[in-house]
C-alpha cells in the first residue's frame, strides 16, 4: 500500500488563520526554536518568527469523533506540504499516536495506537490496506495534538 502525508490545505490555513474553529483570532507568539510544527508546511516555525496558536478541527463534518485541538501554524504565509511518501520533518518525537477513520470521519475502533515514529510509515500502510479505513491522523502521543494526515497515494 502506498501512502502520502498531507499537511493542512491551504484554504483552510487561510480561513483558521483569521477565525479558529470556534471563531476567535489566533494568538500570536514569537518561535523559540524547536517545539512549534505548523501544520500546513509540516515544517517548524522558524527560531524568532511569528507563530499562531489556534483550536483546530481538521474534519469536515461534527461528530462525537471530531476532535478540536490546538495547532500551531506560521504566522507568515507558507507554502504547503508537498504529499510525500517521506515522513515530514515535524514528526521528531520518539512516538505519535496514530488512528485510523472511516469515511464519515468516525474512529475505525482497534486502529488507535501509540506507535515509533520510524513505524508510522508501515503501521499507516496497514492502516490503509483496509478498505474500511478512509484516512489516518497522526497525533501527538503526549498531548493528542493533531499533526497531519495519512491517505492512499
């Protein structure tokens, strides 16, 4: 099974950039270095520029399985993630929480795991092989922040 990571589409960067999920301006702060993934470009924010914090849904429909959260994001526009078979640079963690969704973005349960970081790749592939499973998300194991997805190439 072939996969790509996806980071945020740029539409839905420009919209949450101006009003979160809950309709609030972000909160702007200065990037001290490591520690602030935007989630659009799955790269960290630079060391000395601007980053936003803001509550996130990264689903299109409302559910007892669409989680909101916050994300960070580059306050300067950035360009997308190009999809890659490749992990982005924003997964440094040891581990990640991976989950797999239905098509009606509900959790596929049993697919929830705690997985290496160097495992999401080939956990996320399986994942996928299941014609039931319509996406993966990786989360932050320790916060559950979202990170990006993981769809079929």
């Amino acid at each position: 099974m072939q996969i790509k990571f996806v980071g945020l589409p740029s539409e839905t960067v420009a919209q949450i950039k101006r009003r979160d999920t809950y309709g609030h301006e972000p909160d702007r702060e200065v990037s001290g270095g490591d520690g602030y993934p935007c989630r659009h470009c799955l790269q960290e924010t630079p060391h000395g520029e601007d980053y936003l914090i803001l509550a996130h849904r990264p689903f299109e429909g409302l559910n007892a399985y669409t989680e909101t959260g916050p994300i960070f994001l580059c306050a300067q526009d950035c360009g997308p993630y190009t999809p890659s078979s490749e992990m982005p640079p924003i997964l440094k963690a040891p581990q990640f929480l991976v989950r797999g969704y239905t098509a009606d973005e509900r959790i596929r349960y049993g697919t929830g795991k705690v997985v290496e970081t160097a495992q999401i790749p080939d956990y996320a592939a399986g994942l996928l092989s299941n014609p039931d499973i319509a996406f993966v998300d990786v989360r932050s194991a320790s916060n559950n922040c979202y990170q990006c997805r993981i769809v079929r190439a």
